[in-house]
C-alpha cells in the first residue's frame, strides 16, 4: 500500500471501494483493524461481549481479552503502540457512528489516543468533527484498513497511569497472574510458604503444594496461598508450580534470614504474633513489600494512600481511587457484583454517589478490604500498627472512627 501523509489508498477505483465499504459491518472492520494494528507492531487487547463471542471469533483467535474499563465503558481494543503510548479504538460498522463518537471521546480520558474505526465511506463524512475533538478515525474497505488518521492531539492525564497499569499486568509483567484481589489472607508470611515449599522439594503440582503445606506447615489455605504466590510473581505454573526470577530472589532473603524450612517460617510467623512482621522481621517486610510494589495495581494504590495521607478516611480514598485509578477499585475494592454496580453508576455520570452515600459503597466493596488487606498493609509497613482494621459486619463499619493511618518511616 501507498501512504500519502494521515491517509493511505490501495490500488483500488473510487468505484470499487465506495461500493464495498457501504454494507461492511462491525466484525469485517475489527478483523481489518487488528490487521492494521498488527501490522504496526501495536499490542492489542479486545473486548468482545459473551453474547457475541462467534460472531468475533476469528478477532478472538488473534487476540487476547480485557476487561479494563474507561469511564465506564469497555474499548473495543485498547493496548500500546509502537511508542509504548496507550490506544484506545471504538469499532463500528457502516452505521451506529455517532454513538462512536460518543465512545471514542470517553476513551481520551485513559488513553493517549483514542480512534474511532469504521467504514471508509461512511467514517470520512465525520473526520472534520473527530480531528476538531481529539479523535484519530480509522476508514476500512473489503480489502483492508484504507485510510488512518491520527489524533492531532489527543494528550490526556486523567486515568492514563490507571490504564498504563491495567495493561502492564497483561502484556509485560508475564509473572504477575493475577490481581491484588486474591491476596486474601490477613497474615502474608503464609505468601511465602509456597516460595519454601518448593524452594525444598523442587516443582510441584497444585495438589501436591497444597499437601506440602497442610502437612509441613499445619496451613488449611494452601489453594490461597499458592494463588497469592502466582499473583506477586513468586511462582510460575506450567505442568508445575516453579520459581520465578522474583521466587528465587525471595527464596535467598529467606534463607539468608534463616528461614529454609516450612516449620522455620512458622515459628516466625507465631513470633509475629500480634504484632507486625515489620516491627519483628523487617527484612521480610522489605521484601514483602517489594513484591507488593512490583503489582501495577498496587503500586497505583500505594500512590493514592500516599496523596490521600497520612490519615485516610475510606470513603476519601474511594474518591481518590474512582476519579485518579478507577481499575484499580473496580479490581481491588468491589465484589463481582459490586463492579458490574459501580460500572453502571460510572457510565451513568453518577460516580459521586460511590463515595458520597455510605449505603452504596459498602454496598460495593468487599468486606475483606476493611480486615484482610488493611492487617496486609499494617504487616508490611504500609499503614501504622495503631490503623484498626475491621471484622464485623460491614454495615457496623465505621470509617470515621477507624480511618487508615500511613506507617512513619524512619
């Protein structure tokens, strides 16, 4: 193909291509545009609803599926370009464009640049208006992607590091598995019994590390334990449960802290007590700690504790969270239900009710953030031991009298 400046022609007559175009739909022109994106050494990730997964298969085929959310709303592709900026693309056919528009716009918020795709023919009528917003248009005919125009300027800095973040968990962190969502136990020393276990015996199965756990270190949650692991990048799983660059790092700070076997580990976790590992063990706070930072998600909401400190109302930081990094509470903060909420609430304009109405927020959340992860965060140096976490009912919470406090450092 020729390029000429922002648009490009096939050897194709007027004729041939405004005929083609015309009765293009949706699918015809997310195939193309994956070509074209492909083509340009860009990292795409799609979202295709359930309901319409034959219709996208071969889209689903090439490439990989997300969930990440901007406004409220899923880009039909969003990714890195070739210059590691975050795009944003709303698909259409020959018709539905000016719902597009609408979509494209929203994208800006979280993206670098935002396009809207459709077909050449009938995308062209609108360029005047995407460019004079912002938006970069994508024409494509039967033979391909056949125009691309990009946004003259489209620099956005509302939720692009939430976005940026979102994206590096599923296309450059390849040991990081998981979201932060499933570190769900209160004490996360036992993050690290998976790292001894096979550190001792070598790789395991999922059955057998449980077992090793249960029997050497008297633990009844190895399946959350070995999750957690996979999260924060210390195991891999292939046939079996390996180390990870990051699992042998840890695997020598426990030994150098003398810690070789599960019972080792144990005996220092009931030394903790009821205080900190920071307080008792602060070299295995460190590293904790570091393997909490290497999490896109994490390290978004360490930043936010740090602005919203050093004491943290809940609801504060909620607000902070939803306006600055709302993957990161969509992903972190809310039950499975509770997002698809928040997301309806968010794409409705009405995002200040999530913060503003006590009802609705613990309606939302999940109650493990208030116990579970705020003990995390004490163990770990995060939040202050004198922070009081929360175990009774969430409706009994109250963030008033229980507000987070930020861990001094000396």
């Amino acid at each position: 193909m020729e390029f000429q400046a922002d648009r490009f022609e096939p050897k194709v007559s007027n004729r041939t291509r405004i005929n083609s175009v015309s009765k293009m739909d949706e699918p015809a022109v997310f195939g193309h545009v994956v070509d074209e994106l492909d083509s340009r050494g860009y990292q795409p990730l799609v979202h295709v609803p359930g309901a319409h997964e034959k219709t996208y298969a071969d889209v689903l085929d090439r490439c990989e599926s997300h969930q990440i959310t901007i406004g409220g709303r899923y880009p039909d592709v969003l990714g890195f370009t070739n210059a590691d900026r975050v795009f944003a693309v709303e698909v259409k056919g020959s018709s539905g464009l000016l719902r597009g528009i609408g979509q494209a716009l929203t994208y800006q918020q979280g993206a670098h640049v935002s396009y809207l795709a459709a077909a050449e023919d009938v995308v062209t009528q609108h360029t005047d208006l995407l460019r004079s917003k912002g938006v970069g248009v994508i024409g494509a005919a039967e033979s391909g992607v056949t125009r691309w125009s990009s946004p003259p300027t489209s620099e956005s800095h509302e939720q692009v590091v939430d976005i940026e973040g979102q994206l590096s968990v599923r296309l450059r962190q390849s040991d990081i598995s998981g979201d932060i969502a499933s570190l769900s136990l209160a004490q996360p020393l036992n993050y690290l019994a998976p790292v001894v276990a096979v550190e001792k015996h070598g790789p395991l199965t999922g059955d057998e590390l449980v077992d090793v756990l249960a029997d050497e270190y008297g633990f009844g949650a190895g399946k959350s334990a070995r999750q957690s692991a996979l999260s924060l990048g210390l195991l891999q799983r292939d046939d079996r449960y390996t180390l990870t660059d990051q699992g042998e790092l840890a695997a020598t700070v426990l030994r150098g802290s003398g810690i070789s076997t599960l019972q080792e580990l144990d005996e220092v976790k009931s030394e903790v007590g009821r205080s900190t590992v920071v307080e008792k063990h602060q070299p295995l706070a460190i590293l904790l700690q570091n393997c909490y930072e290497r999490h896109p998600e994490f390290r978004l909401l360490l930043d936010a504790l740090r602005k919203e400190g050093p004491t943290i109302h809940f609801p504060d930081l909620l607000r902070r969270l939803l306006h600055e990094y709302p993957n990161v509470f969509l992903n972190t903060f809310c039950t499975r239900a509770g997002r698809t909420r928040a997301r309806e609430l968010i794409e409705a304009g009405q995002m200040s009710r999530i913060y503003e109405e006590e009802a609705v927020w613990k309606d939302i959340i999940r109650t493990n953030v208030l116990f579970n992860f705020v003990q995390q965060l004490k163990h770990i140096g995060v939040l202050a031991a004198e922070t009081r976490s929360h175990s009774g009912k969430i409706s009994d919470y109250d963030p008033d009298s229980k507000p987070w406090l930020l861990r001094k450092t000396r």
